[in-house]
C-alpha cells in the first residue's frame, strides 16, 4: 500500500532486495478531515540492495511503496515514536487519501460487528460522511453477505456518492488495475 508516516528514522536492507517507489501528493478536494482527493505523481523509484538505507521523512515528505522483490526480504527499521495527534494515511493511484485515525476506524468497526449480531435501525445513528468513507474503506473487498451488513454498506455508498459524488468501489478498482501493472513490471 502506498503510505506515509507520523514518524521519523530510516529503513536498511539487511537481506534481498526492495524497490522503493516514492511519490508527491496534491490534494485536490478535501472531503472530511480524514479523506481527500488529490494527484498521485511518482517522484523517484529506487531499487534497495542489501546494506542500502533510505531515509523515512515525515508525513507527505516521504509518501511510498515499498516492493519485496526476493523470497526473502528482511529490513531493519530506526524511528522515532509517533507524533502525538498524528496518523499514518493511505493513498491510492486513483488519487484517494485517507488518514487512519484509529478512534474512527474502531468505531465503524464495532458499526461493522455490529451488522452480524442483529438488525438495527442505522440511520437513527447520525452517520457522518467520515463513517460512511471508514467503513466503505474497511469493508472493501469484504466477503461477508450479512443482510445488514449488505444493506448499511449500499447507504454509505450512496452517502458518499451523494456527498461528494465519488464511487468509491470504482477508486478501488483503478488502484487495484494500476498496482497490477506496475506490479507486474517487477516480476
């Protein structure tokens, strides 16, 4: 997954080989604030051999991805603690940003659990876009075919298409075609 970090220090491989892809991020429309749009440009791509290091900045200073290219690939990392009030994000190719904050990811999956143990009035719960993104994100590719799960995962779809007037599902899958052919370039 292509992220950044809410910390600082640097990796070492210590044994196989890694391809650091390393990319900007423009944000182009914030939708809440945990999730936004933007433009994902490469910045550099660098191939990491045993006992290369490569630094990790913070945050949208250092956005990458890093590729395993070996049966075996072991890095060794040095950091610093998390900043305080700070959370790693998550970026897609097809421009999509989303900030993991944890109480929010916590609470749509209780929302999630909560689908399997019996049926419940969601919409008396005051859903907000932030919940509708966090639990589509979390439940993407999700196997589960629960009635109420299936049924509060079409009202946040609609919530966010509504809303903002992006399908998620489809953000997904350009991502998912995107890393397919990148991916396979390195094979």
């Amino acid at each position: 997954m292509i992220h950044n970090h809410h910390f600082r220090g640097a990796f070492q491989c210590l044994e196989g080989f890694n391809v650091d892809s390393e990319y900007k991020f423009k944000t182009l429309k914030k939708f809440t604030k945990f999730h936004s749009t933007g433009n994902l440009e490469p910045k550099r791509i660098r191939t990491l051999k045993r006992g290369d290091i490569e630094s990790i900045n913070f945050q949208d200073k250092f956005i990458h991805q890093n590729h395993h290219q070996s049966d075996l690939t072991i890095n060794l990392c040095f950091r610093t603690h998390d900043e305080t009030g700070k959370n790693l994000s998550n970026f897609l190719y097809s421009g999509l940003k989303y900030e993991k904050n944890q109480l929010s990811i916590d609470r749509m999956m209780r929302l999630f659990s909560f689908t399997r143990i019996d049926h419940f009035d969601f919409k008396k719960l005051n859903l907000t876009l932030e919940d509708a993104f966090n639990f589509l994100i979390l439940s993407y590719d999700s196997s589960a075919n629960h009635p109420h799960f299936l049924k509060l995962k079409k009202f946040m779809e609609i919530k966010v298409e509504e809303e903002t007037g992006l399908k998620l599902e489809s953000l997904f899958q350009q991502h998912e075609k995107e890393l397919a052919r990148i991916e396979e370039q390195y094979e």
